[in-house]
C-alpha cells in the first residue's frame, strides 16, 4: 500500500472551490487514491481580506499535512513572511529541513535540519518544471507544475502539481521532495488569493 513517503508518484491539487484565501490541498498517488490533506489553520477574516486587497501573498503561512486515514499529523510547512524559502518541520516542531531560493526563483537549495545542501531544484525559467538533483548532481526526481487553463490559472487557487520520483531517496531528501509542491506554491503562487467566501455567509 502506497503512503505519503512512499508512493512512487504523487498528486497535489488545490480543490477547484470558491477562491479562498487558505492555502489547502489533497495529496494522492499516482491512481488517484487521497493519501493526505493539508491546510492552513484559521485564518482570521481581517487577515484574508488583507491578502485580497493587498494582493498579500508574501504573508506568513503555515500548512499542516495530516494522514487521509485517521488524520494523523505527519508534517508541518511553514513559509514566514516576505521570505522565498520554507521550511519542513515533524508534528512535534523538530526541524526536518528547508527549501531556499538560490538567486533565481526557479532554483532552490534543498537543505538539511543542519543546514547542509542534500540536493536542489532546478527549474525552467516559467518555475513551472523543476528537476530534483540529489547532492551528486543526479536528476532523481520530478516536480511539475500542471496547467489547468487561464481562468482557472489566474483567478482561482486551484493550482495542480505531479512529483514522480525515479528511485527511492534517503531522508531527508524525500520528506523535503515531498513537501516542495506545497512549498513552492506557498513561495510563488499563492499571493493571486481571494477571500473564502464560505467565511463570510
């Protein structure tokens, strides 16, 4: 049976909803059985209509990722504010690594609780493909981001990622593989948000 640090593939999407201001997502494998959830917390009503009229992406966010079966907490990815890095914690706060733009926003460093690199991203300049290289240099995975038509692209959230890994990967490169679809939407798109409006009924 396939798991969030095991399936070979997986898919990230932002539910096709109302436009929201909370940053969420599903995570399934490759034949599209839902292996997590994860979301941001509350977010107060002042702070999504902040990020609505500001156009406020560069705000801090904060998504918790809990097992579909049960919803056991299994990591944590926080994005501070006005920073182009993320970073990968435990459901008890111990740090598992980072995710850092490295001079270019299709290039990222993959780095361990120490600060060491273990691998880095190397994406095309539209920061929509990204090559996953191991510390040796070798392409062992991939993230992609998938697209989902212009109305959908610019007026929603409902952004779309594939990640396949070629062979399996030590930790913590494959915790770090696992959470940079979320974090790479958390740098780069989630700043096009709009309130949820199911908030406001």
């Amino acid at each position: 049976m396939n798991d969030l640090f095991n399936s070979p593939v997986l898919k990230v999407e932002q539910p096709r909803r109302l436009p929201s201001a909370k940053s969420q997502y599903t995570i399934s494998d490759g034949h599209g059985a839902l292996l997590a959830k994860a979301a941001e917390g509350s977010v107060p009503l002042h702070r999504q209509a902040t990020r609505t009229l500001f156009g406020n992406g560069d705000d801090r966010r904060v998504v918790q990722v809990e097992n579909a079966r049960g919803g056991a907490p299994l990591l944590v990815i926080e994005r501070p504010k006005a920073t182009l890095g993320t970073w990968v914690s435990a459901p008890n706060g111990a740090l598992i690594g980072s995710i850092r733009v490295d001079r270019f926003k299709w290039r990222y460093a993959l780095l361990d609780a120490a600060e060491r690199p273990v691998g880095r991203l190397e994406g095309n300049k539209l920061a929509r493909k990204f090559k996953v290289l191991d510390g040796a240099g070798a392409h062992v995975a991939q993230v992609d981001k998938k697209w989902k038509g212009a109305a959908t692209e610019v007026l929603t959230t409902a952004d779309r990622y594939a990640v396949q890994f070629f062979h399996p990967l030590p930790d913590p490169l494959r915790v770090l593989v696992v959470a940079a679809p979320i974090a790479l939407d958390l740098m780069l798109y989630e700043g096009k948000d709009l309130p949820d409006l199911g908030t406001l009924a």
